[in-house]
C-alpha cells in the first residue's frame, strides 16, 4: 500500500511538473520578446523585425528552446532599407534556469543554435563601404568587465539548414555566392583552446568582370578545427573536402596578427587519376564521371605561406600536373589522348603584382589531329603581360564526338594554326596596336556555324589569316550562308583586342558576290510574350562591328528588288551603316544612295538621299512601294524618270520603310512621250469629263515636278503640262491611303469650247478674241482607284460669253448707236435689215429691252453648248485641235 501511495504521489508531482514545463513558457514569452528587440536595439544599427518570439520546455527539455520566426534586419545609411538578412526561423537553446534571471544584470547563456533558410545579402559599394558594418561600438562594459548584453553566447553546437550567402564587391566588380548551405558544427567552448568538429556541403560560385571561374560548383568539407582563443589561431588538424568530385587534404593554420592574418596551409589531392581534373569542370558542363575511362595521372597540390594583409598576400606555389593521360566516354566515338599538363600559379616575394601563371604545357590528340600550346601571364593585377603559342590542329566536330556538352549553335570545321603572341592587357585596352606582338598564319576551312541570330548557317569554305605585329591580314574569305555568297580580303587592326575583351572588331575589308540576298542574315522566328512564334524578321548590324567594307556584288536582292552590279562603300559603327555613294542597276536605269541605317534603337531608322537616273517609270512606280505611294497615278506612263529624293523614317520588321513614319522632299524629271489613260481610272474619268483635250496626246516631255510628304501624305507642288496651247496646272494633295485632294487647272483657249461659242467668235471677226481663254477647274477627289471629279465648265462657258458681248459692245459703241443696234439684233435673233441710227440717250432708252434681249440669246448659245452630244463636241475639239 506505501508504494502504491508512492507512485501516486511521483504521479501527482509528475504532472505538476510537466504543467509547468507548458505554463512557465506563457508566462515568461513577453519577456522573451522585450529580452529579443532590447538585444537587437542596444547591439545593431540596423532596422530589426520579426513575426514572433516562441518559447518551449517540453521539446528540448531538460534545456528551455526559444524561437525567432521570419526574422528580417535591413540596413541604415548608405545601403538605405537594403535587405541584409533574412531568416525563416532562428532558435536557440539554454538550462532552463537562464529564464529565471534578471536579463538587466546577468546575461543568458545560449548553448546551441539552429538557423533555417537564412539568406545573407552582403556588399561592398563603390566606395569601400560595407553594408554589414552593423554592429554598435562595444562600450557597454561594466566596471567589474561583465558585459550589459542580453545574451551571452557559449555554444556547444550549431547548425545552418538549406540557407545561402552573397557578396558583391561593386569596386572589384567581383561575386561570390554559397547557396544550399547545410553547415554543422560541434563543440565545448569553455577553456582558451577548444575543438570545432564541422561538416560543410554547399554550392558555390565565383566570378570577377567577365570571367567565370566557379559557377554552381559542389563543395564538400568535414574539417576538424582546434580554437586557441588566447592567440587568436585557428588549425586545421584533419580536413577532407571535395569540389565537384575532386577530392582534396589540406593542414596548416591561420592566426589573427595585428597586421593581418598570418597562415601556412599545404594542400593536395589524394588521389592520382586523371578523372579528378575531369572533376573541376563546371557542373553546368561537367558529365556523367561514371561512365568515363581515364587512363595517366593528375595531381593538385599547392602552398599559402606567410601574411595576409592591406599590403601584402601569401607566398603561393600552386601546381597542376599531367603526364601522357587520356580519357574517352563510353556512350562517344573518339578518345582524347597524348594529354600533357604543367602549369603553376607562383608569387616568392608576398608582393600581389609579382604573382604569375605558367603553363609549360597544355597538349592534346584526337584522331591524328595534335593540338599543342604554352603560356605566361604576368602582372595579374596592373599591366598583364601575356605570351603564349599556339600550334596544332582542331576539328570542331570533334569537340561533341569527344565529350558529351550540348552545343547551343552547330559548330564544325578544321582550324590550323600557328601563332606566336606577345602583348600587354593595357595595349589592348589603349588600341595600341604596336605594342602587340603576333607572328604566325590561321587557316580556316569547312567551318560551319549557326545561331539563333541568323537564319541560316554560315558555312565557311576557306579563309586565310596572317599575323603581324600590330596588324592582322585576311588573305581570303570564302562563304556562303543560304543562297548568298561572299569572298572578302582586308585587315583588322585589333583582332585581340576584339577575342579577349569588349573591344570591337576594327578592319577594312575588300568584299566580292556574286549574290547577296538581304533575307540569308535575318531572323526568322521571335519567340512571343505567350512562348509562340510568329513570323516576323529582324535584322540588327553587329554592335562589336566598326569597320569600312567596299562592296561589290553583282546581285542584291532585298524584298522584291533585284539590284545589279551594287558598288560602293559602307562604313558600319554603332550598329548603324553610313553609305557613301553606293550605286546600283535597278529598272533599267541607275539607283545611287547615300546616308545612314541605324538598328541601335528598338525600332531601325534611316536617313537617306536617293538619286535615280533613267528608271523606267512603269516598273518602278509599280514594283517600289514607296515610289507607288507618292505617286501612284505615275504607272500608266510610258518612259524614263530622273528623281532625286530625300527621305527619312523607320523601318519595319521586314527592313522595309514604314510608310506612315517617312517625311521628306522629292524632285522629279519625266522623260517621257506617251500616257495610256485608259489604265488609270482617274485619267478615263477626267477624259469623260473634259471634252477639249485628248490626254493619250498630252505632252510630257521635260516635265518637272516637286513634292513633299510625312505623316502619311503627299503634297504636290504645282506644276505644269501644255497640250497645244491649253496651259494645264496641278497641285494638291494625296494619303498613302489614296484618298484624292486634287485641282487641275485648264486655261482653255474659247475656240475649244464647242460651234455655238466658235459660231459667236466669227461673228464678232475680231482678232483680238483670238487671245480670250477661260481657265476650266477640275476638282480631283476619292480614291485612285475610285475617282469623283467635277469641273466648272459651264459657268465658264457663261463667263466667257458675257466676256464676248462687252468686248464687242465696248467697240460697237464708239462706231454708233445703229452699229450697236444692228449688232444687238442680229446676235440676239433680230432681223438683218437697216435700222435707224440712234444716239446714245435712245441706246440707254432701250437698255432695259436690250438686257433681256442679251440674256435670251446667252441662254440660247449655253443651251446648244451643254446640251449638244458628246460626240459632235468631241469632232469639234479634234477638228480644232487639227486646225
């Protein structure tokens, strides 16, 4: 019965306890979280929040477990609300008395921690200054040495789950990153000297200007470190770790100094096969290492010896070595053999401009195609110096039959060389090609190559390259791509400064074709915003290209234009081509162009003088739509054109211009005699309409004319024809929509008005109404291919006659009133008889019977003019136009 008491009574005190193992934490989480802000506020300068602060006893019992959740710390002045740090969930453990102190006396003493999928984002600006200078000045101590943080930290263990880290430096132009870290470590820290056990997987990457050296690259380290925390040293006692799956050892020891950081560290990798260096490649390009034979050696091993420090590095001697090794993938066809490697990374003196490279030797064999090459670069930091050769021949097809990398452009063909170079980073830099030193021939041939930048592939036949200090010499350079071809010779004054860093491409160059078809270097396809693609093409000119190029091709076609015997020259810069006078046959007469193209904008531009001697003016206002547009009605003539245009404007996704974007100015020339009216429904309207003028006969010789347009209208400037002695003048306006804004002026003799009027002129028998013309307005409107037109004929024909009657009624005056009578009465239908001469008071007596008299008989002759057929007006005209 006393133990069953007892156990009841354990049972009792069990519960108690495991209810205050639950309660105790709601109890003491407030003060958890003003402990947490007051440590972040007193510590850092920075902006600290976070979610929540949670606190347990049951889970990590017998030690208390607090947790920070969604942690994010952003930076002050000069990295103004930048993100630093982020974490998911921070928590640390500590005895379970630490929850009972006064935090404002004593600290609490954390022995573990676990950080999940934290993010650290570190910089370096322009100036040198750091965004992770946070921490507050350390001048909290009190008298006694203790310190008035919140927390006191004396870790046992800790561990960082899936987390990451990056560090721009801006000045350098160099990042660095770790990211999928896992990271462990285990250890007392409560004496001067200690032992961190570590265990480290992570992807890292590496990169400085343009250069990639470690890109998502596996490393794997288990490291056993001893802290001598009285002399600030650290050492690596038993260390293994991998890079991709190269295995590697390396001892040695790293103590803080007041002048820096003194170390001697030695490394090696414990293995000989050459499978290892076959490890170091990028894992972006690295291979299934298991199905790979390797047959020689490779070894690694290395020396970091003496001060790191503002002034000075390490003495290094790293060396890397193989001797007759080779490898083949089981899944490829051919084996690369003969592998000699010998290269080094040395500095003796500590000084970071003296450290060098030297590569003895860089050799390999495929098939029976050797490659050999050697190497020193100096003065890594300031004025590299380099001096390498190159000797041996590469099959480029060779390269996917040897090692499994996907290509993202076909690539082959044979290169032969050999070359000799000497030459400083800074003479590439300053264009100072006299200081380049390169002596030696490159040979090209059956090259092929393609990209998504080009339609089709560039197929290199042969091409011919000689080296010569300061200059390189293209002997010859035969291609083809699509159905155009192309040979070239020239020189290039920077070929290395154009292969090894940003400069661009400058040369001169000679080029010879027999077909040149604009579509061969166009994109074809441009993927959409929904990952479709359409049909539209594209052309950019090389931004890495300034060079002159004089061409001669004997054919260009370029939409549907075929340009023969195309001469002259293009100097491309900036992604832009200026033309200077380059000439072409085109419709049977001489195209001559000079000014720009630009692709440096989104949308192309151009700015162009076109002169055109001798075209024929049917075929090219029908098969040049711009031509077609200012002028369309010019089709139906029959003969030669000399024009000059100025023009600018965009150019549209087939390299075309934008018709609604062109302004400009155009003079033209007609060299022509005949007109076929009845292909122009403008033309057989306005021969309806006007019956005195028989337009196939219209003379267009010499005929000269100017215009202008933009935004998508063409204005006319007046101009004029002549048919016999009817003075014609037209001016107006025109859309490239073909809506009609037109006026065509006829100033028509009186005699090609029809009998009734000729029939007046005769009886009047006056000379002088020989000179009277009337000008006869025809309103030009609608479409091209819809014409409304309308004249003014018939108050013309009014205007003229009244005319007429004043003429003779002025003369007819002076002569006396039985003139003026007589006169009257004939014209107005009055009898022929004599009458009684009047004088002028019995004329004004009359006027008012005369009036009516003179009205009557203008109606008459209107009458028989507007109402009289087509076909006896039409004889008259032609009968008049004889006489």
């Amino acid at each position: 019965m006393k133990m069953k008491k007892l156990l009841k009574i354990l049972g009792v005190i069990l519960i108690i306890f495991v209810l205050l193992l639950a309660l105790v934490p709601l109890l003491l989480e407030s003060k958890i979280d003003t402990i947490v802000q007051r440590y972040a506020d007193n510590n850092l300068n920075a902006k600290v929040k976070f979610d929540d602060v949670s606190l347990s006893l049951l889970s990590s019992f017998p030690k208390a477990s607090m947790s920070i959740e969604n942690l994010e710390i952003r930076t002050l002045h000069p990295f103004e609300d930048e993100l630093l740090a982020t974490s998911k969930l921070i928590s640390f453990e500590m005895p379970i008395m630490e929850l009972f102190k006064d935090t404002q006396d004593e600290p609490i003493n954390i022995t573990e921690i676990l950080a999940e999928e934290t993010l650290l984002t570190l910089v370096s600006n322009l100036d040198g200054k750091v965004n992770y200078d946070i921490l507050k000045p350390t001048d909290t101590a009190n008298s006694d040495g203790s310190s008035t943080s919140a927390f006191q930290f004396n870790i046992e263990n800790y561990e960082i789950k899936n987390s990451a880290l990056s560090y721009t430096d801006q000045a350098e132009n160099l990042t660095f990153s770790l990211t999928q870290i896992n990271h462990s470590g285990t250890g007392l820290f409560t004496s001067d000297l200690n032992e961190l056990i570590t265990h480290t997987d992570a992807k890292i990457g590496l990169a400085t200007d343009s250069t990639q050296y470690l890109n998502n690259n596996s490393i794997l380290l288990d490291a056993t470190i001893e802290i001598d925390f009285e002399n600030e040293k650290y050492t690596f006692k038993d260390n293994k770790g991998y890079i991709n799956a190269l295995p590697l050892e390396f001892y040695g020891y790293v103590q803080l100094v007041e002048e820096g950081q003194q170390m001697d560290f030695t490394f090696k990798n414990p293995e000989s096969s050459f499978k290892g260096f076959l490890a170091i490649i990028p894992e972006a390009y690295a291979a299934d290492l298991n199905e790979i034979e390797t047959t020689g050696n490779f070894t690694l091993n290395g020396i970091f010896k003496g001060l790191y420090s503002e002034k000075t590095i390490p003495q290094l001697d790293i060396k890397l070595s193989s001797n007759n090794s080779s490898f083949k993938f089981s899944s490829l066809p051919k084996r690369v053999e003969n592998i000699m490697i010998n290269a080094a990374v040395q500095n003796e003196t500590g000084i970071l401009d003296e450290t060098y490279i030297t590569i003895n030797n860089f050799d390999f064999k495929i098939d029976d195609n050797s490659f050999k090459s050697s190497a020193s670069i100096k003065n890594l930091t300031k004025e590299v110096l380099v001096n390498a050769a190159i000797d041996g021949v590469l099959n480029l097809a060779h390269i996917k039959d040897v090692y499994p990398i996907q290509l993202k452009n076909q690539l082959s063909g044979i290169i032969t060389t050999k070359l000799n170079t000497n030459f400083d980073m800074n003479a590439i830099e300053q264009n100072a090609y006299q200081r380049i030193k390169s002596v030696g021939t490159l040979n090209v041939k059956d090259v092929v190559f393609s990209s998504e930048d080009i339609v089709n592939p560039i197929q290199i036949n042969t091409a011919d390259v000689t080296f010569k200090p300061g200059l390189t010499t293209v002997q010859s350079f035969n291609a083809i791509s699509g159905t155009s071809d192309i040979k070239a010779t020239g020189t290039v004054k920077n070929l290395l400064g154009f292969l090894l860093s940003d400069k661009n491409l400058i040369g001169n160059f000679n080029v010879n074709s027999n077909r040149f078809r604009l579509s061969d270097f166009m994109v074809s396809e441009v993927e959409t915003n929904d990952n479709t693609t359409s049909d539209k093409t594209a052309l950019k000119i090389p931004q890495f290209l300034d060079c002159t190029i004089n061409a001669t091709v004997k054919e260009v076609v370029y939409d549907n234009l075929n340009l023969k015997n195309v001469v002259g020259q293009l100097e491309i810069k900036d992604q832009g081509a200026t033309l200077n006078k380059v000439t072409s046959n085109i419709f049977d007469g001489v195209l001559e162009v000079s000014g720009k193209i630009s692709t440096a904008n989104d949308i192309p531009d151009f700015n162009l003088n076109l002169g055109m001697s001798q075209f024929d003016i049917s075929q090219s206002f029908t098969d040049l739509q711009f031509l077609k547009s200012i002028a369309p009605i010019a089709k139906v003539l029959q003969g030669k054109l000399n024009s000059v245009i100025e023009l600018k404007g965009q150019l549209n996704d087939e390299f075309t211009p934008n018709l609604q974007s062109i302004s400009g100015n155009a003079f033209a020339e007609l060299l022509t005699s005949k007109i076929d009216a009845s292909k122009s429904p403008i033309l057989a309207e306005l021969d309806n309409k006007i019956n005195f003028i028989d337009l196939d006969r219209l003379d267009l010789k010499n005929l000269k004319s100017n215009l202008s347009f933009s935004n998508g209208q063409v204005l006319v400037k007046p101009f004029n024809l002549k048919y016999n002695d009817i003075n014609i003048e037209i001016s107006g306006t025109h859309s490239f929509e073909n809506n009609l804004d037109y006026n065509a002026v006829f100033n028509v003799p009186a005699k090609y008005l029809g009998g009734e009027v000729n029939s007046l002129l005769k009886r009047i028998n006056n000379s002088e109404v020989n000179n009277i013309s009337i000008p006869v307005t025809a309103s030009i409107g609608g479409t091209f291919s819809s014409p409304n037109i309308s004249t003014d004929l018939t108050s013309g024909v009014s205007s003229l006659t009244k005319q007429l009657i004043e003429i003779e009624k002025q003369k007819l005056i002076d002569k006396g009133s039985d003139k003026v009578t007589d006169l009257l009465g004939g014209l107005l239908g009055g009898t022929s008889q004599n009458t009684t001469k009047q004088d002028s008071t019995k004329i004004d007596s009359t006027s008012n019977t005369n009036k009516t008299k003179v009205k009557d008989g203008v109606k008459s002759i209107l009458g028989g003019i507007l109402n009289k057929k087509k076909k006896t007006t039409t004889e008259t005209s032609k009968d008049s136009t004889k006489n």
